[in-house]
C-alpha cells in the first residue's frame, strides 16, 4: 500500500543515535493501567469460561492488575527510579482513583487509551468517536491535572 504518512528512510541513512550523557542504551515502559467491565466479554487466557457473564476465570486475572499487580509494579518503578508512561483508559479515574493519585504522586506520563478494555470503538462513526475521545480526553485531563 503506497501512503504520504512519512517518507522512506533506511537505518543505513541515517545518523547514529546519540543518548543524553553518552548512554549507550535507553528504554521506555509503556505501563496499561485498564478497566474491564465485569460484563461484558474481553481478552481471555481460557476459552472454556469466556462466553459466561460474568467471566470469573478471565476477569479475574484483568482485576488482578488493578488490585494487586499494579501496586507491586510500583514499588519497582521507585526502587530502581523509572517514571513509566501510562496508557490509561479513562474509567480507571473513577474506579480505581488511588492508582491515578499514586502516579501523580511520581510525575508520571499520561496518555488517554480510550475508555476502558471492554468496549470497542471500530463502529463508531467520525462524529461519534470525536465526542468519544474528547470525553476519554477531558476525563483524563481533569483527573491527572
């Protein structure tokens, strides 16, 4: 598929990366910070449960997450210094508003990740998924300052 998006450039071409302080490597951690809503179907590890609403077997390991592994996450972020940024769905500033005070608490990166993991937006039309966005926006915006 031919496209203008951004002009061809191999690596060959181009100039070696230079790392602030002479770095020889860098990394980003781009942390999903999500909701699931109980009822509905989402991304599942087993089949057998996933038609069940709700899901006991998959939802709770999308809860986990929320309730336990984020904080564990955490508190290696700050034992080694590292400032993730999160892709947040904008539910998770109701449901879940420690988790957003504790990386405000650390100046973390915000970028909006819709909604939440349970809804899709592939049939929204251009007018809907505008509205979608600037809520999913100003929802995030208002809750990470």
């Amino acid at each position: 598929m031919a496209h203008q998006l951004f002009t061809y450039s191999p690596i060959t071409d181009r100039p070696p990366l230079r790392w602030p302080g002479g770095a020889r490597i860098a990394f980003y951690v781009g942390l999903n910070v999500e909701h699931f809503e109980v009822d509905r179907p989402s991304t599942s590890i087993h089949a057998a449960t996933a038609d069940l609403v709700p899901d006991p077997l998959n939802y709770g390991w999308r809860d986990y997450g929320a309730r336990v592994g984020i904080w564990r996450l955490i508190e290696t972020f700050d034992r080694h210094g590292i400032r993730p940024s999160v892709l947040l769905n904008s539910d998770v500033a109701e449901h879940y508003p420690q988790i957003v005070e504790a990386g405000r608490a650390r100046g973390w990166a915000w970028l909006a990740h819709g909604k939440n993991n349970s809804i899709l937006q592939t049939d929204l039309g251009s007018d809907e998924e505008r509205s979608y966005l600037r809520e999913v926006i100003a929802t995030i915006e208002q809750a990470t300052g």
